[in-house]
C-alpha cells in the first residue's frame, strides 16, 4: 500500500527531473546548434567529461563533416593546433584555439577557426591559380583535396567564360579550349599510372570523375555553338568563381549564388 502511494510521487519527480534536463540539453544546443546532431546521451557525455579537452575526440565526427580528430599541443594541454580528417588529412590552424571553459563556447571558436583555416587555404589557392607560372599537376598534389578539386573546377569555369566571351571574334577559340580540357583530363589519367598512396590514388580518381563530366559539358556547349556565356546551355551548369573583391568563392546556378561555406570536408 506504502509502495503505491509512493510510486506516482516518485514518477512525477522522475518526470521533473526529464523535464529539466530536456531543458538543459536545449539551451546548450540552442548556444551550439551542431548539438542537435548528438543524441541525448551523446551530449550528456560530452558535457559530462567536458572538464578534459581531449576526451572530445570520439565525438568530432558527430559534430563536424569530417574533423575525426585535433591535434592538441605537446606541452599546452587544452591548445588545439591542427584538425585531421577521416583520411587522414590535416590542416593547420591559423590560430590555436584553447578548449577550456564551457565546452559549447569553445567548439564555437574551433568550428570559426576551421571555417577560417580553409578560406585561407582556399585564398592562398586562388593567387596561385592565377600565376603566369602556374603548373596544375603540382597544384593538385599539393593542396588539400577539397581544395584541389575546387580549384579545378574554379580553372574550369574561368577557361570556359573566356573561351566564350571570344568565341565571336576568335572562330578557333573554343575548340582550342575543348582540346585544353582535354589534355588535362590525359594529364590526370596519366598520375594515376604513378606510385601513388591509397589517399592519393582516391583524389586523382574523384578529380578524374568530375572533370569527365566538366569536358563533357564543355563538348556538348562547343556541338552546340554556343558563343556567349549569357547562353543558358551555360548558365544553366554549376559554375565556381573566387571573387577577389569579396574574398569569397561564388557557386552559380542560373542566376541563383551560394557562398562557399568553407566546411572541412577532407
């Protein structure tokens, strides 16, 4: 009888107490909305064991696309200086950001610095690009993957404009630049005939499909005399741009934009 009358006093206390921590967990995620993709108990152990930095590591890759693991300082225990990606890839920080104090606060600064990191990655990239010397197999093999692959359809975006806004005035201009598309599609098939690391196999066969498919727009633009990059066969395409004046990298479609959001993706 004791135990009856016990038992909904403690159910409506147990009920309270979900209610509360429910609450808890929503405002932490509210401050870091990357929460939302860990799971209750996913989060409680995160803010749990938030006292040691470094037991971070086994949730990373719930909270970022691919940041599997940092790398800390040897003697700064709670300085982050690197990100490592699943592959493993890694990219230096610009800053170091210092994991103490409330966990959410300082994920924050750390998804800030990361964003920061590749755009500077990505700044670096857009410079050499444009260079009069510029070698494209060693840009490739030297930058990040993501970044390699953005700057191989940035050159192609820019090659293919050009190609486009003298097509009236220069009657060889476009097929001269279907055979430059081809080449380096040659080119890059001829890497993958190297000693290569598996990482480095991967990137050169992920390059190798998107541009095929990049020459194949391109080929189908030029059979159907296209000779104006206002042509919708051309605005219709995905398109990358690094606007200078901006300092940001512009994706087209149509007449719609996005802003490159600069996420590691290894």
């Amino acid at each position: 009888e004791t135990l009856g009358q016990l038992l909904p006093h403690l159910l409506e206390q147990l009920e309270l107490c979900q209610k509360s921590l429910s609450g808890y967990l929503e405002k932490k995620r509210l401050l870091f909305p990357r929460f939302f993709f860990v799971s209750d108990t996913g989060l409680l152990e995160i803010l749990g064991q938030a006292s040691d930095s470094h037991s971070i590591q086994a949730h990373l890759l719930g909270l970022f696309d691919n940041v599997k693991t940092v790398t800390f300082h040897e003697k700064e225990y709670d300085k982050i200086l690197k990100i490592n990606s699943r592959e493993p890839e890694t990219i230096e920080l610009d800053s170091p950001v210092v994991a103490s104090g409330n966990v959410e606060t300082w994920l924050g600064a750390l998804m800030k610095m990361v964003f920061q990191s590749v755009h500077t990655i990505i700044r670096q990239a857009s410079v050499v690009i444009d260079d009069p010397n510029f070698n494209l197999m060693e840009f490739l093999g030297e930058y990040p993957a993501q970044v390699s692959i953005l700057g191989l359809q940035v050159i192609w975006t820019r090659d293919s404009e050009s190609a486009l806004e003298n097509a009236r005035s220069d009657k060889k201009i476009m097929s001269q630049t279907n055979d430059h598309f081809l080449e380096i599609l040659n080119n890059l098939i001829e890497m993958t005939t190297h000693d290569l690391t598996k990482i480095m196999r991967i990137r050169y066969e992920t390059l190798i499909t998107i541009h095929v498919h990049q020459r194949d727009i391109f080929d189908d633009i030029v059979k159907k005399n296209v000779k104006t990059p206002k042509d919708f066969e051309w605005l219709k395409q995905t398109r990358f741009y690094y606007i200078e004046e901006k300092d940001h990298c512009l994706i087209s479609i149509t007449d719609v934009d996005f802003t490159y959001q600069n996420e590691f993706v290894g």
